[in-house]
C-alpha cells in the first residue's frame, strides 16, 4: 500500500496591523468615543475655575465702552480700595467652604474687629493691630472647637457667634451711642489710608494674603488636606489624615481674617463704625461660590474668588455710574449671579462625572 505525506498546511495570512491610537507614533485619528468625553471634562473644569474671569473681562469691557469714566485710573482705585475688605474675609471663607462647612459669624467679627482696633489704636500701632486679632481669632477658635470637636453643624455655630459677636459690639459700644476714634496722624491710620503708587495699603495687603493663600492651597499638604477633608471627612479620616485640626485651623483663621479686614477698615475709616458689615457674609458666600468654589466642598480655588470679589464690586461701581438705580439692585444682581452660577457648577460638575 502506497503511503502519502499529507502536504504541509500553508502559514495562516498575519492579521492585518491595527495602528495605535493611543501613542505619538499611531496613525489615524482617535475614536470619538475616547477623545469626546475627556474635552467635555477638561472643557468643564476650566468653566468651573476661570468661568468667572471672563465674565469679569467681559463686563469690564463692556463697561469700559459705555461709560468713559469707568476705565480711568481713579475709577480703578476705588474699585479695588473697597473690594479689598471684603476679599480678605472671602480668603478665610473659600478655605471654610472647601472643607464643607460655611461660616456665618465673619459679618459680625469684621465690624467687631473695626471697633476693638479703633479703640486700642489710643495704645499704639501694634495694641490695634494684635487686639482684633486676638478676640476675633478667639471666635474662629471657638468655633472650630464646637464643630470639629463637638461635632455641631457650622451653620448653627456659626450662626450663634455671629449673634454673640455683634452683641458683645454692642455692649463695647453702649448699644452704638459710642464711637471710638483713631487718633490723628497715627500709623495705624496711615495703614489705612496711605497708598503706593496711588494704590491704598489694603489692597497691597490683600493681594500679599491671597498670593500667600494660593501657595498654601496649591503647595503645602495642609492645603491638599483641605480639599481631601472637603471630599470626604470620613475618607480623610481613614487616610490619617489631621479633620478636626484642620477644622478648626481653617475656622481660627477665617476669624483672624475678618478681624484684619476689620481693622483695617477701621484704619481706613479713622473710626469703628458699628453698623459695617450687616450681610458682608452672605457677600463673601457669594463671591466665593462665584468663583467656582463647590458649596458642598471639595474643590475650589483662590484666584477664582478674587475675580469673583473683583466682579461684585465692579456690578456696585456700574450701578454708581448708572445713577438712576441706587445700591440695593447690586443684591439683586448678585443674587441672580449666585443662581446662575449654582446651577452652572450642578450642570458642569455633572458633565464631568459623567465621562
């Protein structure tokens, strides 16, 4: 019998090259599935944190175009001069709300802090600048105890020292019949009022504070636990993470703020007015929310709420300009702002989940 050798099976065809798509060397384009949504995220972060200033250019060029003595020199001076208070207690209050929590007291502490410094300003430059800071940095501590430690809600605490800081102002000023004076060519009243280059000191101050802001939020680990602690107090319990010292650190220091932004008001003013700061909390949410900071915590940043106090003051400068509107449409439009912009970041958060 005849035997045959099977002949040898032919090599199977190489299946054909896919080129990648996922290096520099790939050819073709990338599937839109992939590239699609990580835009949408990118698109959505940037909207999120810098949304605001180009609101903010914006409305300055808008303005710039409409009324002529709006982009004069002196025009941006006082802009900047009254915006600078309120963005020093916004500093404290985006580092409060980051964590998740909210302080409501920084209205009463900032007029409380214009008065203790008007008066100890008889006592010399330094007794006006360390007694403010001192008391007000007190309720900042206070108030980070009871809600780190005895795990209060922030908004009833806060809510209860913002009552106790005004009556104790009251009760220093005998129910505002007495107003304490800053004596007459005195440093401390030139902390207020002097200028470089035409630019008053607390703008100066407060620009140092948020560029000193910025790196402690953006370099240091004590600002990357602020944004853990926000996320998630229990996930950045379990990662070892300091939650009730950071807390009340964050607390203490959104007190000492708005006690220096008092103080040097007062400086500003040669007197410690009792009736400044009535809602210049709900001024400071707003800018802070504004500037893309989550009310619910977690994500935030410094510049955003410098061009969120920037845009707040220029909208009350524009309603000056107009003349026929007084001061009380400036919360109007602050408030449809603050809307707008809640639901912009419910909107943008979303799509950045989503992907």
């Amino acid at each position: 019998m005849n035997e045959t050798t099977p002949a040898p099976a032919a090599p199977a065809a190489p299946a054909p090259a896919v080129p990648r798509t996922d290096t520099p060397g790939g050819k073709g384009p990338r599937p839109a599935a992939a590239s699609e949504p990580g835009t949408r995220a990118r698109v959505a972060e940037l909207l999120q944190r810098q949304g605001v200033l180009a609101v903010l250019l914006t409305v300055v060029i808008a303005a710039s175009f409409i009324y002529p003595t709006f982009a004069s020199l002196d025009n941006a001076r006082g802009i900047t001069i009254q915006a600078s208070f309120l963005a020093v207690v916004a500093l404290g209050m985006t580092m409060v709300i980051i964590t998740g929590g909210i302080d409501l007291s920084v209205g009463s502490v900032f007029a409380l802090g214009g008065v203790l410094a008007a008066w100890a300003s008889q006592y010399g430059f330094l007794a006006a600048l360390l007694v403010p800071l001192v008391a007000c940095g007190a309720i900042g501590l206070l108030n980070g105890l009871l809600i780190a430690r005895g795990n209060m809600a922030p908004f009833i605490v806060t809510l209860a020292t913002l009552l106790g800081a005004r009556g104790l102002l009251l009760a220093i000023t005998d129910e505002g019949a007495t107003t304490y004076l800053v004596p007459k060519d005195s440093a401390f009243g030139e902390l207020g009022q002097g200028s470089v280059w035409g630019f008053g000191y607390p703008i100066l101050v407060a620009l140092v504070l948020f560029g000193a802001g910025g790196l402690v939020l953006q370099r240091t680990s004590f600002g990357q636990t602020l944004f853990a602690v926000g996320g998630s107090s229990d996930a950045a319990t379990l990662m070892g993470l300091p939650v009730a010292r950071t807390k009340i650190l964050v607390y203490t220091l959104s007190g000492l703020l708005a006690g220096l932004a008092g103080a040097l008001n007062a400086a500003r003013l040669s007197s410690g007015v009792t009736i400044v700061g009535v809602g210049m909390e709900l001024d400071a949410i707003s800018a802070v929310v504004i500037g893309g900071t989550l009310l619910i915590g977690g994500a935030g940043s410094i510049s955003g709420t410098l061009w969120g106090v920037l845009l707040l003051a220029v909208i009350q400068n524009l309603i000056n300009q107009i003349g026929s509107l007084n001061s009380s449409y400036q919360s109007v439009v602050s408030g449809g702002f603050l809307i707008v912009v809640v639901v912009a970041q419910r909107y943008l958060a979303r799509s950045r989940r989503s992907t």
